[in-house]
C-alpha cells in the first residue's frame, strides 16, 4: 500500500508519516518499481498502535521506548500521565473559571478587562491589605463577579478583610445568596460560619428565604447566624431558635436581645415568654440555663413574663430568685 492510500485509510498525513519514518518509528521496507514506499499490513498496524498511544498523551519518544523497549513498563509512566493530565485540567479550568468572571463582568472596552483581572488577581493575593483594597474599590471599578466576591468571602480568614468583602457582596446589588447557601454544606466547619454570617447580611428577600432554611440547619453555628439575622428582621420564625441559644449559652445576650426586640410586637411578647417559662420549668434545663432563661425574661413585655418573674422570685435556687427580684424591681413602674 502505497503513503497516499496509508494516509487517506488511517487519518495520518503522509508529511506525518514521512516524519514518522525519519524518527524511526516506522520502517516501510517495501518499494515499488519507481521507488515509492509500500506499507505492509504489520506497518499499519504500527501506524495505529502510534495513534492509539500519542492519544493517551505520550511523547512520540515515548511511543518508540513503549513499542520497542521491552523493559519499559507502562506503570510509572501511565500515572505520571495521569498526575500531569490532572494538572493539566486544573490549570484549564481555572483558566476558564477566570475567563467566565471576566465574561460576567460584561467589559465594554479592553482596559474594563484589564480592571477586572487586576481585581480577580488582588483579590486572591497573599497580602490582606492587598485583598481589602480590592474589596473596598471593588463597587467603584468595573463590578466583579458575584461569584468572585462569595468565593474570596468563603476562604478569607482575616476578620477585617472579610469584613470588606461582605460589605461589597451586599453593596454590589448582585444576589449571592445561592452560592452563600451551597456554602452553608461545605464539610469545613470554618466555611460554613462564613457563609452564614455573609448570607445574615445581605438584604432582600431571596436571602431571608435561605435564612429561614438554615433554621433547620445541623451545625447550630449557621442556625444560630440564620436565627440572629431573622430576628433582627422581625421574623418570629427564629423565636424557637433563639430560646435554644440563650439555654444553651450559645451567643446567648445577642440571642436574647433579639427576642427583646420581636417581643415590642405584643402579638409575639407572650409567646416568647411562655417559651422561655416552659425551659425553665423542664427539669432537664440545668441551673446556669434557668439564670439566662430569667434574664432574658427582663425585655419581654406583657404579663405572661410578669407573672412568671413573681413567681421566679420564690425559685428553689437563689440565684433565679435573686435575678427575678432585680428585675422585678426595673419593671415596677416609676
């Protein structure tokens, strides 16, 4: 078979052929009468075993030593061919993880992409005051990418430049709170806290509908920044949540003054009253959760928590009962 009809049948040029042949590779002894070269059947299948191995990402060095070296074992070459290609994939995708943020940004000139490179890259810099210049300038320039912003919120440990971070993920009028929410899953404890806390300060009410899911979240760190948050917009839904908080001294002043604040609605006050009353009274709350549980009584409007302050001021332990006294004394009226 003569190089064209190789070439047409296998896919492989006949300049890649010739080249094949001068590296060795391939070795057509056969010629006609005019001197062309003729491919005999053990030839082609060569040229097809070359193919099969330079798909897989080998060198054509590399093909030689695999088809004619018996020593060489395709083991340790095949996983490094595969560490490299594992490589290979990370970087490309990063590359189009960049290229897909830029495209967001929607750049109308090429100095806007310069922008926003220079943004993406401060952003991931290892200097913090670096990463909060970015934050802080980040609404001022060519908007980055919310997907940016949630992405360096979630991984940055710095308390002031997350701070920033979660002060231009609110302001860029861009809703994140999906990807904050796919944050609150992550297996890292420290991921999730942030998600939640950055999730508690965006406004809007897709975000105070991922809020309210969170309520029922199992790490009781997103429960308790999910129950925090709603309270501060007045949803009694975080009432439950909170009275967990304050029995279980988890962020328990904030907690109970965010009943303080749902209990000025006076629908609410006695319900979150008789909530706390009915901690108090289970026998399994412990002696320091029955003190906050009294204390927490102290902004709760409305006679259910004036009753049971009177009647906590006769308590079997003298701390509650001192703490009820107190308190009964702020509420008298002057």
């Amino acid at each position: 078979m003569l190089i064209g009809e190789v070439a047409r049948r296998s896919g492989v040029s006949a300049r890649m052929l010739r080249h094949y042949e001068s590296l060795g590779l391939v070795r057509p002894a056969g010629r006609t009468g005019s001197g062309y070269r003729e491919y005999r059947d053990e030839d082609i299948r060569r040229i097809f075993h070359i193919e099969s191995l330079r798909s897989l990402g080998l060198s054509l060095r590399e093909v030689a030593r695999a088809l004619d070296d018996p020593g060489f074992t395709p083991a340790q070459l095949v996983g490094d061919l595969v560490d490299q290609t594992r490589a290979r994939i990370a970087a490309e995708t990063e590359l189009l993880t960049r290229l897909s943020r830029i495209d967001a940004a929607a750049p109308a000139s090429w100095d806007d992409v310069l922008q926003v490179v220079a943004l993406l890259r401060a952003l991931g810099s290892k200097n913090e005051d670096a990463r909060q210049r970015a934050a802080l300038s980040s609404a001022d320039e060519v908007p980055v990418p919310v997907e940016a912003l949630v992405e360096a919120v979630l991984g940055e440990t710095e308390p002031n430049v997350a701070g920033a971070l979660r002060w231009a993920l609110a302001r860029s009028g861009a809703d994140g709170s999906a990807l904050l929410a796919r944050g609150l899953d992550s297996p890292a404890a420290a991921v999730r806290e942030r998600a939640a806390r950055t999730l508690a300060g965006l406004p809007g009410d897709e975000a105070a509908s991922r809020l309210r899911d969170a309520l029922a979240h199992p790490d009781p760190v997103v429960r308790g920044q999910a129950a925090l948050a709603l309270g501060a917009r007045g949803e009694a839904a975080a009432i439950p949540e909170l009275v967990e908080m304050v029995v279980d001294g988890r962020n328990d002043t904030d907690a109970a003054d965010a009943l303080g604040v749902l209990a000025g609605d006076a629908a609410a006050a006695d319900g979150i009253a008789a909530g706390l009353v009915a901690r108090l009274a289970d026998p399994a709350t412990a002696p320091p959760a029955r003190g906050r549980l009294t204390q927490a009584l102290a902004d709760v409007p409305g006679p259910v928590a004036s009753r049971a302050l009177a009647e906590l001021t006769r308590d079997e332990d003298s701390a509650v009962a001192l703490t009820a006294t107190y308190l009964r004394r702020l509420r008298a009226p002057r």
